[in-house]
C-alpha cells in the first residue's frame, strides 16, 4: 500500500481553481478530505461549495507573501492537526520556504502522522524548457531540484516526498498570454485534459512512484530517471531508482489479511485506493491463492508457471492452476483486462479438472468484487468483441451486483487441451457468481474450438476493462442510488 492509500486529509495549496481543484476532487473521490488555501476568500468559498462536505475547510494566503508564511503554518497545525499531506501547487514556488527561518525541521517532523506525504506541483517545463517563459521553466526546475534534495533528507522520516509534473492541460495558465486560450486542447493536439491529467498522476499515486507525471511530462520522467536516477541515487545514498521506474511499484502495494473471506477458511484483502485484492481459498478439494490488481503494476511475491507467465513494465501475471489451458485462458483475460494477477491451485486432479477449474473461478470472481470495492465513479457497463482469426465472439457486462451468466459457446469437441470444453462455460459462470456481475458471452463465429474459447476470454476481458473504467466523477451508476 502506497503513501498515496495511507494519507487522509490533504491541504491543498491553490487549490480553489484548475488543477489544484482538479486535483482535490481526486483526492475526495479517494475519500480524503481536503483543506484548500490561496488568495481570494471569494474563491475559495465558491471552490469549497463546489467540492462539498469533504473540503472541510480553506485558509486564505499569498505566498509571495514570504512573512505570512509561518502564520499560515501555525495556522493549518492549530486549526487541523489532522493534515497528513501537502500540495504545494501554488504558481509562485516560495511556498518552499516553509522550511527556512525558524522552523525547525525536527519539530515539523514531530508533528506529522506515521504516514505523511509532500507533494511538489513541477512542470514538464522543469525537464525541457520553452524560451518564451523563462522564469516559469527556471522555477519549476528549482522545484525538481528541491524536491529531490528534500527527499534525500527525509529519507528515515515518515514524510514522502512526491513530485508531480504536469505536462500542457486545460486551464487558466496561460490567461496573460496573447491567447490565452492556447493551451485549450481545441487549439493544441498536445494538451490534456484535466480528466486526462487525473487519471495519469491517479495510477502513478496508488503505484508509489516518487515522480507522477502525465502526457509529455511522464516521457521526461522516465528519460531523466534512466539517465540520472540511479547517479543521484547513490550520490545522495537513496534507494536504488529501478524500482521507481513508472509501471512498477515505489512501495510494494500490499493489503491486509482482514476482511470477508471467499470460504470458510480463506483470507482475501484489498485497497479501495489501488483496486488490488488478495484471496485464499481452501477446501477438502482445492487450496487455491490469487493476488489481484485491476489496474495492473507490481505485486508482491511470486507464483512460477510453465504456461501462462508474463511480466512487462505495467503488469505482471503468473498463473498456475494445474490446467495448462484454462492457464492460458486466464493470462488472456488479465492481459487483455489491464490486470496484473498471480494465481496459484493445487487441486485434486488425479479425479478431474472440475473442481480445480470451478474453484479458480470462484476464487478469482471474489477477488474482483473485493478489489473493485464501492460500485462508485465507474463506467458500470461494458460491450466488446473479439476476433481470433475466424472467430468471433461478443460480450456484455453490467456491474449490477446481480450475479447472472448467459454463455453460449457453441464448442464441439470434448476437450482443449486438459481442460473439459464443458468447464469453460462453467468457469465463466462461477467467475460471474462471485464476481456478482451480469455477464452475456456468445461466440458468433469460428470452426476452431480453441479460437472460439480464446476469443471469448479475450472479449471478457475488455468489457470488463471497459466496465470498471473510471468515469471521473464520484457517483453510484445507479438510478436507485446504490449497488449491493
């Protein structure tokens, strides 16, 4: 579990428009509650209405006032104790000099929670500068350079160093230039959105990473991480860099063993911030281990398979149920779903596949419904087809809570390799139960059974990733309001 899932109340510096704003309303969805400051009590009062009843308040601060600096610090330590991370996304950068003057780096230690967090708002800029604003570029290179100097000396404190570097998005930026619409992504096919942006600096938040970036920035990121990273590592005798590299994680995402149980003697957990679920389930039949995240990147541990193993920058997947091809089954459906996944069986096969094949579903369906937690901000429906050379196959999601399957394959033959065609409908349908997801699969097309069972695992897989897709906003995709 990342510092990001840990921290729970967020004072947020500019954050009464653009993408301090923007990013307070991640930080909410996330459930996190949030402290706005900037100059303008008109604003932020609008801001605080708009985010709700999690912005639990706003402080009001110019911070090129460098003399209020401290006041505004005394302030946020009396009035919220609470804070467990700062943004420093104001425009003007002397915000850093909370650490200068009197304060005393131990006392500013002592007053934070066992897990705190930092987090510097750069630039792209900060990497590769534009000579038309040459102050902004230099100042945003101060603070890479600061903030990475800070977390070299915070490295045996509970305070996380974080920087986020936004590439050209949608907002108020640039409203002193000739046109100040010229970063509107109607004029320039390189800005983002700020949805966009979210979803980025999101994934690389819940992952752990030291540098989140976005867009042009995250290219950056990794170029100067590759060519620097580990110099400045074992100058300032850090961490090795490599396991900061964007698509892995910082800190391994970890969950604990508490939580409701897919059968009477199993574990499973997750974290509602990075999606991940752990589940053991264990019968007279099957003992069987799954380590789930739907968003992909590192887990931990390590499950070896002779048939289906696959690790790449933004996921890892190992899957070893005894049955070579519902293995293969299986790595497609995480493949092809984002996930990352490491599932493990020793069943009694020396009978047949049934309850090997029966029981990874059940077990894999429970670790889904765990790791997706509350049904809130998602797409809620998904459709896809798939083809696989002559065959093609369609599915359809709805993550209704309502456990119900309609497969039709229309497989021949007895068997795919070592696994019985009639468990593959079986699978799917087990998957679906625990899952408590509606799901129709039908094959329209294809003479080869293999690539009929493929496709419609491949199709799955990606109205899956469609349906858990985040839709930016917080609510229940219900008209009755709820999920369950």
């Amino acid at each position: 579990m990342s510092t990001y899932d840990k921290v729970t109340t967020v004072l947020i510096t500019g954050g009464a428009g653009g993408l301090g704003k923007a990013l307070a309303f991640n930080f909410i969805k996330h459930g996190k509650k949030v402290i706005i400051a900037g100059r303008t009590e008109e604003k932020l009062v609008e801001a605080q209405k708009d985010l709700g009843q999690s912005c639990i308040g706003y402080v009001t601060i110019d911070v090129s006032d460098t003399e209020a600096l401290q006041d505004f610090a005394k302030r946020v330590i009396a009035d919220y104790p609470e804070v467990d991370c700062v943004v420093n996304n104001a425009g003007v950068q002397k915000l850093l000099d909370f650490k200068a003057g009197d304060v005393d780096i131990t006392e500013v230690q002592q007053e934070t929670k066992p897990h705190a967090a930092l987090m510097n708002v750069s630039s792209g800029l900060a990497y590769v500068p534009i000579s038309h604003c040459p102050v902004y570029c230099a100042t945003k290179a101060f603070v890479k350079s600061f903030t990475l100097s800070l977390r070299a000396q915070l490295k045996d404190t509970s305070i996380k160093v974080i920087e986020i570097a936004p590439p050209m998005v949608e907002s108020d930026l640039h409203r002193e230039h000739a046109d100040p619409d010229n970063n509107k992504k109607s004029k320039n096919k390189m800005t983002l959105s700020q949805d966009e942006f979210i979803k980025d600096v999101e994934q690389g938040l819940e992952q752990g990473l030291p540098e989140v970036g976005a867009g042009m920035a995250l290219q950056a990121i990794k170029t100067w991480q590759t060519s620097f990273g580990e110099q400045w590592a074992s100058r300032n005798q850090v961490e090795s860099y490599k396991s900061a590299l964007p698509g892995t994680s910082a800190e391994p995402k970890s969950a604990s063993t508490s939580g409701p149980s897919s059968s009477p003697t199993g574990q499973s957990a997750s974290s509602s911030g990075n999606r991940t679920a752990k589940v053991s389930r264990k019968t007279n039949e099957t003992t069987i281990d799954v380590h789930l995240s739907l968003d992909g990147g590192s887990l931990d541990g390590s499950v070896k398979s002779e048939h289906a193993s696959q690790s790449t920058g933004g996921q890892e997947i190992s899957v070893n149920s005894g049955i070579g091809f519902l293995d293969h089954m299986l790595h497609a459906l995480a493949k092809h779903g984002g996930w990352s996944l490491k599932l493990s069986c020793s069943g009694d096969l020396h009978i047949d596949d049934h309850h090997s094949a029966e029981d990874c579903a059940l077990a894999l369906g429970s670790a889904f419904k765990e790791a997706l937690g509350e049904v809130k901000g998602i797409k809620r429906f998904g459709s896809a087809l798939a083809p696989l050379d002559e065959a093609l196959s369609r599915c359809v999601i709805d993550i209704s809570n309502r456990p119900y399957a309609g497969i039709d394959l229309g497989l021949k033959r007895e068997k795919i390799g070592d696994l019985s065609c009639e468990m593959i409908p079986h699978v799917m349908e087990s998957f679906a139960q625990n899952a408590h997801i509606t799901m129709h699969v039908d094959t329209l097309k294809g003479f080869n059974d293999h690539h009929r069972a493929e496709s419609a695992f491949k199709a799955i897989a990606l109205a899956l990733k469609e349906a858990i897709s985040h839709t930016g906003k917080n609510d229940v995709p219900s008209t009755k309001g709820v999920l369950m």
